[in-house]
C-alpha cells in the first residue's frame, strides 16, 4: 500500500504552496486518487524533476513559478 497526501500535505512535503500543487493537478503533472488525495510516488517525481530544474541554473524561474502560481 503507498502513501498518500492531501493537497495541502503535498504542498509541504514538495515545499511549495499549496496553490502550486493544484496548478500541477490542472496541469495532469499530479492526479488525484480515489481518496483525493496525491501519491508519493509522484511527489517524488515531481520533486526530481525540480530539482534536476534547480541543478540546471534556473533556480529562479522555479521559485517564481512557486510564488506566482
């Protein structure tokens, strides 16, 4: 059995807000489960591909990203 989050869980586990976990839900980058709730296992995609984002030199854009969304 995996765990899962809630949004607003999520948003803390990803250290983003919680707006930006429902921008990356619209988006179909995260889904929900039968609970409403989002998987681990795609936090922690998500949270790799950030970081490979951060590792890149765009750091920037992806705070701004956060803050804005």
């Amino acid at each position: 059995m995996s765990t899962s989050y809630t949004i607003a869980e999520s948003a803390e586990y990803l250290q983003v807000s919680e707006t930006f976990v429902h921008t990356m839900i619209d988006k179909g980058r995260l889904t929900l489960n039968g609970d409403g709730k989002v998987e681990q296992r795609q936090l922690d995609g998500l949270a790799e591909l950030m970081e490979k984002l951060k590792g890149g030199g765009i750091a920037a854009m992806v705070g701004s990203i956060d803050q804005y969304l």
